[in-house]
C-alpha cells in the first residue's frame, strides 16, 4: 500500500501520522509542492503525480490560503483536480487544515477568511468522539472552509468548522501531524503569518507542545487507525456530488 504526502512547503513533516500509516502497512511518499528557494514566491509550475497510483492521499497544511491565487499561481486548482479525481475513483483522502480546506473547494464547497484565527492547544466539540477526539489538537489557520450542501461538519471549535467526512475522505482543520519539533520549524519560517499578528513570546506555547508531545502522538495514532478502519473502507460517494 502506498500513501502519498502532498507537502505544500519545505516544513511539513509527516510526523506521528506518518509514522502510524507506516505501522500499518503504507509505503510513505512525499511529494513537495513549493520547494524551500520559492517560499516568499510561491507561484511555481508543478506536475502533480497520478493519484490513481496511490492507495492514500494525505494534501498537508501551508501558510498561504486556497484561494489566494494572485500569490500562490494555477497549481492550486491543479491539486485540487487531483483531491477531486482521487475522490471520485475511490481513492481515501485525509485532508490537514490548508488540506482539509483544500479538500472542501474540491467537492464543491469555498474556503474564506475566517472571523478569527486559531493558534494553539483547542478542545474542540465532536459529534463522533469514536472518530475525531475532543483532544486538546493543535491549531494554526487564519482561513476556514464552507462545506458544501449535503456534507455536514462532525466536530466544532468557537472559531471554525474542525472536521468533516464524505465518502472515504475525511477533512481536518487542526495538525495531528504537529511534534516540538515540526512547530520550532514552522516559527522559524513564518513569522509574518497573520495567525502570529500580536504574538511576541512563543514559549508558553512551545512548552505546552513540548508537555503534551507524547498525548497528542497517541491521538494521532488513534485518528490514524479510525480513520482507517471508519472511513477509508467506506462506501465511495458517488461522482455527481462534485462540481
């Protein structure tokens, strides 16, 4: 079995969720869309792989937004061809915060700015606790998506929609993929993030990532698993759903 990892950027790690998929069987691959050279101009021309070779496909986060094409060029509507046509062939799609938004746009919903960011440690409000844990996951989106008519959102913060299945995708708007490590990389790399507006001391949160590592490692593993076991085998939703 072989999982494919749709990094954005340079700093997307796959982290815990990598790691569970390889406990269970997946040959892991990393695809990287915007290479480290091309971070402030991330307008490139990029030949996404077939997704029909795969057996998963993981679209990761990054610190642009979907719908911001004037800044980051056409492969955004490429990759969301390819989340579309992995949907539509059967193909599991577990889609992580710019992912998950990306997720949405494909299967007919928008992405928009949200009311308010999110960055941190956040309990969230699920409908499925044997699914999506109430956690603590961790946050860092300015954006949020809006689903579209038929798809319900199974899990809530007070700032945005967190979680969503169709089918045999499964859309998140938090990191389970995040380690101390992975969030040292991403404040080295984004400090004129709109999340970090007004941020000036980031130790308090790095210190709660680096108390709860081991927790939210054993989360994502079991997200991993229940999303393998609940919603990769699902019923394919069938293709008149997509726009």
């Amino acid at each position: 079995m072989r999982a494919l990892f749709i990094q954005q950027d340079h700093v997307s790690p796959v982290g815990p969720v990598g790691e569970r998929l390889a406990d269970r069987g997946y040959e892991i691959h990393e695809f990287n869309v915007v290479p480290g050279e091309r971070h402030h101009e991330p307008g490139v021309r990029v030949d996404f792989p077939d997704p029909l070779d795969y057996d998963l496909i993981i679209p990761m986060g990054a610190p642009w937004s979907v719908y911001d094409q004037d800044r980051i060029g056409t492969w955004i509507n490429d990759e969301l061809g390819v989340l579309r046509r992995a949907h539509a062939a059967g193909v599991p799609v577990l889609g992580i915060c710019f992912g998950g938004q990306a997720l949405a746009a494909a299967l007919g919903g928008t992405v928009v700015r949200a009311e308010r960011g999110e960055l941190g440690w956040v309990t969230l409000r699920t409908e499925r606790p044997g699914l999506i844990d109430a956690g603590p996951w961790f946050e860092w989106h300015t954006d949020r998506w809006i689903l579209p008519e038929g798809i319900e959102a199974i899990a809530r913060s007070d700032a945005a929609e967190q979680a969503f299945v169709c089918g045999r995708s499964l859309g998140l708007q938090f990191h389970p993929e995040v380690t101390p490590d992975t969030l040292r990389l991403w404040l080295g790399s984004d400090g004129d993030d709109p999340a970090l507006a007004g941020v000036t001391d980031y130790q308090p949160l790095l210190a709660e990532t680096d108390r709860i590592a081991g927790a939210n490692r054993d989360r994502a593993y079991r997200l991993v698993d229940r999303f393998l076991d609940q919603v990769a085998c699902a019923d394919p939703v069938p293709v008149p759903l997509l726009r």
